[in-house]
C-alpha cells in the first residue's frame, strides 16, 4: 500500500536583526521548535501555501518570499491514524522584527502549539530543545553568511 504524501510549505523567517521566528510544541518531556508553515492546500503552488501560512500563522502579509533555501528529506508521521509521507520546501522570507499575532491559528494549530520567539543564531547553538530542521544553527549561520544557495540543501526534519 503506498503511503499518501503530505506536500508543506515552510517559511525560514529572518528579522532585520537576523533572528528567526520559531513555534514550540511540547511532546512528553521534549519540547520542539519549528517554522512557521503547513500543508498544502489543493491546488496551492508551494509559495502560495508558504505566503497563506505567514498571514494566518503570524498576521503578516505583504511579505516578498524569496527563494526556496531548504528542501526536507522525506519523512514519514501519522495524521489521525493515517500514515503520511511529508517533503517540505522552506522558503527565505526577511522582515523587519513584528509582533506575532496568531489569532489566524486553525483549531489544531491552537492545541498543539505552545509558543513562538524570534531566536538568535547563538540563542539556538545554545538551546538542548529539539530544533527542527536537524542542524538549524549551522544551516542559520550559513545561510545568513553566505545567503541563499544556488538550489536548495537537503536538510533532515
């Protein structure tokens, strides 16, 4: 039987003072931080569904996402009981620092997410949380050094 894929859209949201916005969600004693994003809708190209997740995520609109920076390995989870294979494309978006206004939240995002913070590069090397993708500080480091790269790099989670 051949697993459904999930296609998502996730935003790499850098301020104007190089931090990160994140969304926490906790899982028994772990608690995990990830961007801003979510899954396609049908029809929706990726960037379509990236700039739909920042409005109803974060309230901001207007934003000129930029390249795709990131592309997810593949990985497998389950979706009220049904198992789904999610490849996720995260995009670059630089903004000026804002207040996060999250009343745009589904009913699901409203209980499984706990928190949001804009995080530093050092602030994440330094944190023992669960960082989604794998190696956030080093890709964050990098990308903020060098800028985009030429095509997206295959991250994990």
């Amino acid at each position: 039987m051949k697993i459904p894929i999930r296609h998502s859209a996730r935003v790499v949201l850098v301020s104007d003072a190089d931090r990160l916005l994140l969304f926490s969600a906790r899982s028994a004693d772990v608690v995990r931080w990830f961007t801003v994003g979510g899954g396609l809708n049908p029809g929706e190209s990726h960037a379509q569904a990236a700039l739909r997740e920042l409005r109803e995520e974060t309230g901001l609109t207007g934003v000129r996402l930029g390249p795709e920076v990131w592309r997810g390995r593949p990985w497998t989870t389950s979706r009220d009981g049904v198992a789904h294979e999610v490849r996720q494309r995260y995009f670059l978006a630089r903004v000026p620092a804002f207040d996060v206004d999250t009343s745009g939240f589904e009913e699901v995002e409203r209980a499984a997410i706990t928190g949001h913070r804009w995080w530093s590069q050092a602030e994440l090397a330094a944190t023992t949380d669960l960082l989604r993708p794998a190696g956030l500080p080093e890709l964050l480091g990098r990308l903020l050094r060098e800028g985009p790269p030429d095509r997206p790099i295959i991250v994990d989670g």
